[in-house]
C-alpha cells in the first residue's frame, strides 16, 4: 500500500467532517486536534468534553505538547476500540507520535487516521460513515477500502 | 447508495464491500 496516497485520501476523507482548525495538510494535523475534533464526532459519547479538555489547544504548539496530545487521542482510541467495540488490534504497526509531532510524517499520519476510520465504520453511526465515503471519488474510496482491510486483517 | 453498480466493474467491487461492511454487526455494545 503507498501509504503516501492513503495519507492525501485519508485526509481528504478527514476534510468531511465538522472540523474547526485547520486539515488540510500533514502539518495541520500534527498536533491532534482536528483528529480529535473527528473523534469527537464519530463517538461523543466517548471522546467527549471531558476528555477533549485535555488536550492543549493552541495555534503554535510545540513539538513536546502535540506528541503529547497525539498519545492522548491514540491511547483514546485504543481504549475506544477495547472497551466500546470488543476489538484488540494486534499485528497493525501503531503509529510513532513522536515522528509524527516532531516531523509530520505523512507514513506515520496515515496510520494515526486508518485507526480513526477503523472506529468510523464500526462506531454506532456507522451507516452514515460508510455511506458518506461512498460519495466520495473512486478512488478515495479505493483506498479507504484497502485501508479497512488491512485494519481488519489485524484484529 | 451505489447498490446499482454493475458487479465485476471496480464501482461494483466498491459497493460491494462497503454494502457487505454496513450489513456486519460489529462492536461490544453491538
């Protein structure tokens, strides 16, 4: 999988939803807010107030405090998939935060947001998930097929 | 919701696994 092209389509697929912060670009989305601000809509019940207040918001983090989110919002997720879904990942190479943080890399992003759309198309509004990455081009969707794959293949 | 596409083209096989994906019951809370 060219993991450079899921990355640009996963974002694509990010930019559909109620994201306030920037995320259009690797960068943006280095400090885990708007992955966060995602989750916050594919579960609020789970990734709720509470929780986003914990991760620092502000325009220029620096590198210590976003990797510091990042772990926050993978750990979530992690906890999400356990507790919420009934699902263990294991074998899915989990992504370096720190590489992420420090250098926005683009490898690395694009297993941070497989994992947000592993909880998307499982989540209870999983219907509206799926069927708004079906309007999207070809070969998005391509992607994000190959994507929930291989996620799947590791559970 | 693309459940018309002609099966074998590639916007078949798509329909087909995200169609196959919204019909798997999936989660602890189900």
């Amino acid at each position: 999988m060219d993991r450079a092209q899921l990355c640009l389509s996963l974002i694509k697929w990010l930019n559909t939803f109620k994201v306030t912060v920037p995320n259009q670009t690797v960068e943006d989305l280095s400090d885990g807010i708007a992955v966060a601000q995602a989750l916050r809509e594919i579960a609020p019940d789970y990734f709720n107030d509470a929780w986003f207040k914990k991760l620092k918001v502000e325009e220029s983090l620096n590198w210590r405090l976003k990797v510091s989110n990042l772990k926050k919002v993978l750990n979530g997720m992690l906890e999400y998939n356990i507790e919420v879904l009934g699902i263990q990942i294991q074998g899915f190479q989990m992504p370096d935060v720190n590489l992420i943080g420090e250098r926005h890399d683009s490898v690395e992003t694009s297993r941070l947001l497989q994992l947000v759309l592993g909880c998307a198309v499982r989540c209870s509004e999983k219907q509206f998930h799926i069927q708004n990455i079906m309007k999207m081009e070809e070969s998005v969707q391509q992607m994000i097929m190959n994507a929930i794959q291989e996620l799947m293949s590791k559970e | 919701d693309g459940k018309g596409a002609p099966p074998g083209t590639s916007e078949g096989m798509l329909a087909n696994f995200f169609n196959s994906l919204l019909s798997k019951k999936t989660g602890a809370a189900g």
